[in-house]
C-alpha cells in the first residue's frame, strides 16, 4: 500500500489551488480508471484532490440553443438526458457503448476525456513503456499490437485513445473550459488530445493544476443528423477496434455538412477532415462515401497485425454515412 493525502476542496479555485501546489496531485472524479492505475502501480498520486461533490454536475442550456455540460455529470445522466438525446443522439450512443452500467454510473465527464490508454504495455509496470516511462521503449511496435492505432503514431508509442465518449464530442465540436491557476481558457476537443510524437506521455494539452469544469456543445446544425458506431470484439463491455462518430445533412441528394471522428485508430479522437471536405456539396451515395472515407484513411500505416482494422474501419464509415443519409432524407 502506498500512501497519499486526500482532500475534498469546497470550491473550483480550492481544487486548482491544491492541484497547482502539488506536484504529485491527481484529480478524482469517479475514480474508475484512476483508481485502478493506482492499484496496478502505474500512478501513484501523492495528493488525492476530489472534485466530485463540486457543483459541476448539472447540464445547461446555452443562450444559443448548445449544452453546456458540467464535469463531474455522470456517463449515465448524460446519456439519458432528454437535450442530448434529441439533439445530440451521437453522443448517447457513444455514452451507452462504453463500460458497464455500473461504472456509467459512476464515470464522469471529465474523467472520461482524461482516461488513459488500454494498451498493454501501459498497464504492466514489469514492461518498458514510453508513455509511462519516457525514453524506456515502445514494445508493442514488434509486440502486441493488434488492438492499436494505424493513424497518427509515432516510433515511440502506438497507443489508442480509449474514449467513445470523447471521439462523438469531436464530431460534434465541442469544446473544453479548464480552470487553471493562470484563469480560465478554452480548447476544442480536437486539440485537447494529443499525437504522440516523440512525448507520448502527454496525453493532452491540460496544463499542470487546471481542472476540467465544462464540456460546451454548439447547437446541431440544421436539419443536421448524427449517429456513433463501434466495432468491438464482443457485444458489450469491450473497447472499440474502430469506431465512427458522423455528422450529415443532406440538401436536395447532396451532402449539406457533415463532420466524422473516428475512434480506436489513433492517440486521440481522428478527425476525418480530408473525408469531410471530399464529402461537402458532393453527391450523398455509397460512390462518394466510399472515396471521401478512402482518401481519409490512405494515411493509415498499420504495423504487423493490425492492418484489418483500415478495412473495419472503411466499411463501418461507408455504412454509417450511407444509414444517416436514409434518416435525414425520411425527415
């Protein structure tokens, strides 16, 4: 057992105070992924600052008709909330393909944007791992590598960001406020996850002490319907071998908008923006589906055993775009 201190700050600026004075310092939401880093000895926090019984557990409705959606609101309630099951069906059906019920219960908004990676490697503290151990190796490049990423690594991690949550917040353009001793400022969820470069121990731009207090969702655009697929080993409780969050309105057979971000492929939520302006004022049909998506993925660069997962993911894009083009032309 290694010990820590643990605090339950009354304030936001309490917790930023703590977490800023601290240089071992974590923040604890729902604690399940923390938790169990501490428990296989990847993080051994000095300083336990928990944040879940701040007042962050609330979803708003902005002047402008987006969401404002508080950190520590619990995966469950989230998924379940009437504004976000109307206007953001995307990100229910990526709540409700994570986990289990039980840790959706418990999960948190903000915990699930920093949760750590699932590759091996990472989690076994007997093996060399760049992201835990900078400088150490990267053994799943030669090694088990079949559940990680094709798109955006580096020779030092190929690792995958493990979140469904945070790859339909990509598509839907949210962003993150973070609270930190400098203030406050704010980052796109596109830029809050990082490629892995030759730091692939920082898995976000999050400065040290800032704490996450809101996720902001801008109103869907018009006439605008999205879905979140995922392909996985089994049927529940497994994390994505791809998985595809999409964005389209159709105006008289053409493609109006549309915003994609897959998962399980990369260090972070993967932006498809070659596909999607391939894919803009273009006919909606399964021939420009399948070259937007094609373009998007030509640059993959798959390892030994993980070349399948390009395919996966072409199949999986083409058939959600081609099943939202359906939707929105039934209205």
């Amino acid at each position: 057992m290694k010990p820590f201190a643990y605090l339950r700050p009354a304030t936001v600026t309490e917790a930023v105070r703590a977490g800023a004075g601290h240089p071992g310092a974590r923040f604890l939401g729902g604690g399940t992924n923390l938790v169990d880093l501490m428990k296989l000895g990847v993080e051994s926090p000095g300083l336990l600052v928990d944040v879940s019984r701040l007042p962050l557990d609330r979803v708003t409705r902005t002047d402008d008709g987006g969401l404002r959606i508080g950190a520590t609101v619990r995966n469950s309630d989230l998924a379940a909330h009437p504004d976000v099951r109307s206007g953001y069906p995307a990100l229910s059906q990526a709540l409700l393909a994570g986990a289990s019920g039980q840790l959706r219960n418990t999960a948190t908004t903000g915990g699930n944007l920093l949760q750590r990676t699932r590759c091996p490697y990472f989690q076994d503290v007997t093996k060399p791992c760049n992201k835990r151990t900078p400088g150490s190796g990267c053994p799943a490049r030669e090694g088990a590598h079949r559940d990680l990423a094709v798109l955006g690594h580096s020779q030092d991690c190929v690792a995958t960001n493990p979140s469904d949550m945070a790859v339909a917040l990509a598509a839907l353009d949210a962003a993150v406020l973070l609270h930190g001793p400098e203030g406050e400022r704010t980052v796109p969820v596109t830029d809050f996850h990082r490629l892995p470069g030759d730091n692939p121990d920082q898995d976000t731009v999050i400065r040290p002490g800032e704490l996450i207090t809101e996720v902001v969702l801008p109103p869907p655009p018009a006439g605008a319907v999205s879905l979140y697929r995922k392909a996985r080993d089994r049927a529940s409780y497994a994390f994505a071998l791809a998985s595809l969050a999409a964005v389209l309105s159709v105006r008289d057979g053409r493609v109006d908008h549309a915003s994609l971000a897959f998962g399980g492929l990369a260090h972070r939520p993967w932006r498809a923006r070659v596909a999607e302006d391939m894919l803009r004022g273009a006919p909606a049909n399964e021939d420009t589906f399948t070259r937007a998506v094609d373009a998007e993925l030509a640059a993959a660069r798959p390892l030994r055993d993980n070349g399948f997962k390009v395919d996966l993911a072409r199949r999986l894009a083409v058939g959600t775009l081609a099943e939202l083009t359906t939707e929105a032309a039934a209205g």
